[in-house]
C-alpha cells in the first residue's frame, strides 16, 4: 500500500501510445482516453494506426495495434512526433513502437505476455526487458493480465474472458497517471454493453482495479497534470474525419433542401461514412450498400438525375472502378460528389495505411477531356467544411465534384467547433419547372455555364442523358465533330470558372520571403507545427495549404513568385509538385515520404534547413 502522496507534476502536452496485439482492444482504449481528454478540454490530436489483417497471428509484429494521441494545454496540430508514454501488451508491440519514443520516456509493459513464445514471435533473443537495453527508458513492468484475473475472479468468468478485460485495466492506469475521471467510460461501458450485465460489470471492474493499482501501490511516483486548452468560445465535440464528412453531407443537403443520396460499397478507409449516414435516416437520408463499386456511382447518378443531392464514396482501387461512371456524369453535367478516403497503393496496397497518391487520378484518371472540380479536406474537423464546399460547387456549377480525404483524416480526431447552420453558406439551386418558350437541357447560365437541373416528371421537361455527346443547347446526340470540341470546350471553361468562386490562398507567416512550405491535404498538422518552428528560430519561412487542387486559388502564382524556395512535402512521389511545376513554372522542390505514415515534423524542419542552406535566417 502506499505510504507517501505521489508527485505531481504539469506539463505543457504529452504524447501517449497504447499498442497491443489486434486483438487487445487498442483502438477502444485510446479512443476512451480520447473522448475523456475532450470533455477535459483538452486540445488533441490522435492517429489511430492498426494492421490490415483482420487477424494477424497474435503476438506476431503483423498483427501490432496501436493508438497514439497527443494532448496539450495549448493549440497543437498533430497526434505528436515521438511518444512520451507507451503501454504495451506484449514484446510485438514493444519491438514496433520503440523508436517511437523520446528520451527517458515512460514504457509500462505488461510482464504476462513476456514468455519466450512470446519473445520468440517478436524475433527477440533476449528478454528487452532484463538485458538493460531499455535504459534509456523509465520501465515499469505491471502484470496487468495477471491483475486483471485477479480483480475479477469473484465473478465467475473464464480466464480468456477474463484477459479480454485487460485493456480496461491499463486504461484505468493511465487515467490514475494522468488525474483523469473514470466515470465518462464507466457510462460508456454501461451503455454499450447494456444487454450484457456481466460485460458492464467486469470492465468497470477491471478500469477500476487499473486505477487503485496506480493509487494503491507505490510503484509510479508521479501523476501528470495537463491543464485544459484555451478554445473560442462555443459548443464543442470530439471527432474524426469521416464522421466530420457524414455530417457535412447531411448538413449541405438540410440546408439545400434535397434528399440526401448516398451510395457506397464498403471499402477501407471510407466504410465508417456510410455507418454513420446509416444512422441519420430521419434527416431524410438515404444510404445503399452497392453490390460493387460501380453500381454504387451509377445509382448515385441516378439519384441525381431525380433530384437528390448524390454523393459516393470509395478509397483509391474503388476510384479506378467508378472512373467510366465518372465520365458519364461529367457528360450528363449532374451534381455529384465522390468521396476519395485515400489509402497506400497501387492495388489492394497497405489498406489501412495512409497515403495521398490519388491526387493525379482524381485530376486525369478518365477517358477523354473531362475536367472535374477537386477539394481536399485537411485535418478531421476540416472535412465538415470541406465536403460542404463540395456539394456547394456540385449543386451550383452542376458537376461531380471529386472531395480528397485520407485514412489519416479519416480516422483520425480533434475538437470540432460546431457551427452555426444559419451562418453556413447557402446552396443555391434551382430546379427548372417553367417552358419559357421551349425547354433546352444545355442552355447554361451565362456566370456558372450550368445548364438547368430539371427531374423526371415534370411535364415539358423531357430530354435524353447518357454518355453519348450532346448537341449544344438542345441535348439532343450528336455526332458532329465541331459541336464535340465546342461541347468539350464549355465543359472546361465551366470548371475554370469555379476559380472565380472560391477564397484566395491564404499565407501563414511573412508575405514574401525566404522558402514557402506548399501544402494540401493530411499534411497540414506537420507543415504548420514546423513552420511555427522555423519562425521562432527567426526564418523567413511561411506556410499555405490548399482546398481547391482544381482550379487552383487565383492568386496562387503570384503567391508562388513572392518566394525565393517552394518547398511541396506530399505522401506521395510528387503528385502537386507536378501540377505546380506544370501550370506556374516556378522550380517548386518536393519532399516524399510513401510509407503509409504522416510526415514527422522534424523531417519537415530539416528538409527547410537543407534548402535554406542553414544559418540563423536574419541574414
């Protein structure tokens, strides 16, 4: 029992790692903790980072789970470089996620699952925990299966039952660590498990043993404080990305007053979008579970074609699937919106890895001339914004609209700011109901080039769609080889027109100056924490991020030319960078990293210290 107060001590932020065995429940137990540091106030990030076998034999390095979150008491932009804290279940998890960690950085390893099979399995030869090779590192051997039986064994389960408790335990631990109340999971539990008293009752009791464990012994010395962030004010909630871009669809389709039409086939990282629509029926949504790719986007453009705010969705080899669908919408000029939750590729790839190599499909991945608007959603709350803006241009210019998300936006969190619907722009659309003298399906509107949005039914009002190319102005099929090129060229000048619709690129940081870092998508958190960096070392370093991929932002060349370096990181081998290099010819310089990870912050900083040639800037 302990005899003496433990020590506390506050920081500024920590970065804490749970990983485990897939089977270990890692990804429940960080986001508990997760959802426990945002109703603290916290600011936080997370990067859920899971293997893509549905059950990798246990304890081998291929089947390691493993949930990383960073939170802190002042605004941070990323799930954190290096680990402060790592909880490991067993020497797979351990061997994966060691470098990983900082310095005298806390391992608390669960001493159970350290048998010479389990060793074995990891490749060790010796026992990392008694050969001194951790030393670097506070270690803090708890049997936490072991303790996990132990506090539960008045209640008659099994000891594999028992053992699938333990992640309760370890979670518990570190709410003792880390001066955090267990009672939101304890309310989570009882409502998950509702029809299963004996579940509610042995996790709880296994969260509650974790916690006196830490209060109890004296083996941890220490509790950290990490005090509440300083937010504007307003009502917030934690999410991920994917449930960000559900609710952004929902929201644009409310506000526009059409049905909500959403058609998917599962596929990794983009599968939670469709379950979470699933769960919104009385907003009036309507989600299909397709028999494959294609027949989700035919019947979302079908959707369209009556009326209904369309919307698909998909990661890369899905992309590929949908691309002659994609075509047919660009030639009929309905609303759409696909979703693009990238993953590692080419083919199957890393399923589960993150990755943002679509972006040149999503830019010429079709037969023929056909241009398509492309937003790109930048961290998890962005992705409500972002979609939105997606089913605003679809609505408006009467186009699919390609909307570029990732696994690491996808599935990863942050405090969402909720806003205000009336103060959402509005989604204007008309649908034609009115002769006027005769109805012609591409007359356009003389700002947008939209043709008229009008549904089956309405009397008057027939006309052919199809992927057949379409006589100017009357819809009717045309084989004339001079109207194909004017239809192509308007189908175009529509989509560059969109460039006169949406903000200009904004700069982070000096006007003019040394290097530009040059940004889209998940790579936001990274590039903006290591400018903010560089700029408190004093160098002339600034930082934009780019929405719209297609048509770029007006004033992005002349922005360009205000810098001496450009500097393009993307997950990928130099997707942007092309497209830079293409359009504005500026020698804009790449930065790749294709390992189905986020970049580190510090690979940002020193690729800016290599081009900046070093020295303190002020020169």
């Amino acid at each position: 029992m302990r005899t003496t107060a433990p020590h506390r001590e506050s920081l500024e932020e920590v970065v804490i790692r749970f990983a485990g065995d897939s089977g270990d429940g890692i990804q429940l137990t960080g986001s508990q903790f997760t959802n426990t540091a945002a109703m603290f106030g916290n600011d936080l990030g997370t990067f859920p980072d899971f293997p893509a076998e549905i059950r990798a034999p246990a304890g081998s390095l291929a089947g390691v789970s493993a949930f990383q979150l960073h939170i802190s008491s002042h605004d941070i932009h990323t799930p954190g470089d290096q680990c402060d804290v790592l909880v490991v279940m067993n020497p797979a998890a351990l061997k994966v996620n060691i470098a990983r960690l900082k310095p005298n950085a806390i391992i608390i390893a669960d001493i159970s699952s350290f048998t010479a099979r389990d060793l074995q399995l990891a490749g060790y030869e010796e026992n990392p925990l008694k050969n001194h090779s951790l030393d670097a590192f506070q270690v803090f051997e708890v049997d936490i299966s072991g303790l996990t039986r132990e506090a539960l064994k008045e209640l008659g389960l099994t000891a594999k039952a028992a053992e699938r408790c333990k992640n309760f335990f370890s979670l518990g631990l570190i709410y003792w660590m880390f001066n955090r109340e267990v009672s939101l999971t304890e309310k989570w539990i009882t409502e998950k498990f509702a029809k299963s008293p004996d579940i509610v009752r042995a996790n709880i009791t296994a969260l509650k043993a974790g916690y006196n464990y830490g209060e109890a012994t004296e083996v941890f010395a220490t509790i950290y404080e990490v005090k509440p962030a300083h937010f504007p004010p307003g009502k917030y909630r934690n999410i991920m990305g994917n449930t960000a871009t559900a609710l952004g669809l929902v929201t644009a389709a409310n506000k526009a007053g059409l049905q909500l039409f959403y058609g998917a086939y599962p596929i990794t990282p983009a599968s939670d979008i469709l379950h979470e629509l699933a769960r919104h029926k009385h907003f009036n949504v309507k989600t299909f579970q397709a028999e494959d790719e294609i027949a989700a986007i035919c019947a979302a453009i079908g959707a369209a074609f009556a009326g209904a705010l369309a919307v698909t969705s998909t990661a890369g080899p899905g992309m590929c699937l949908k691309a002659e669908a994609m075509g047919l919408a660009v030639s009929v000029e309905l609303p759409l919106v696909i979703c693009d939750i990238q993953r590692g590729g080419p083919s199957t790839g890393l399923p589960t890895k993150t990755e943002q190599a679509d972006l040149l499909m999503a830019m010429y991945g079709r037969h023929g001339e056909s241009p398509l608007p492309i937003v790109a959603a930048s961290r998890p709350a962005d992705c409500f914004d972002t979609v939105y803006e997606a089913c605003r241009l679809a609505v408006k210019y009467m186009t699919p609209v390609i909307f570029l998300s990732d696994g690491y936006i996808g599935n990863g969190a942050e405090p969402w700011l909720i806003p205000d619907p009336d103060k959402l722009e509005p989604l204007p659309f008309h649908f034609r109901t009115e002769l006027n003298g005769g109805f012609k399906p591409f007359q356009r509107d003389e700002t947008t080039l939209a043709r008229p949005w009008a549904i089956p039914g309405t009397p008057g009002l027939e006309h052919r769609v199809g992927g057949l190319e379409k006589q100017d102005v009357t819809g009717n099929v045309s084989y004339d080889t001079k109207n194909h090129e004017v239809m192509s060229l308007l189908r175009a000048d529509k989509i560059a027109r969109i460039a006169n619709d949406i903000a200009p690129v904004e700069v982070f940081g000096p006007a003019d100056g040394d290097l530009l870092v040059l940004g889209w998508g998940g790579t936001f958190g990274s590039l903006r924490t290591a400018v903010e960096h560089m700029q408190a070392r004093g160098r002339k370093v600034a930082h934009a991020h780019l929405r719209h991929l297609n048509p770029f932002p007006k004033n992005l060349g002349e922005v360009l030319g205000r810098y001496k370096h450009v500097l393009v990181p993307e997950i990928n081998l130099g997707q942007l960078v092309r497209m830079v290099r293409d359009r504005y010819v500026v020698p804009a310089v790449g930065l790749s990293k294709i390992q189905g990870l986020p970049f580190n912050v510090g690979e940002i900083e020193a690729k800016i210290e290599e081009l900046l040639g070093g020295g303190n800037g002020n020169g």
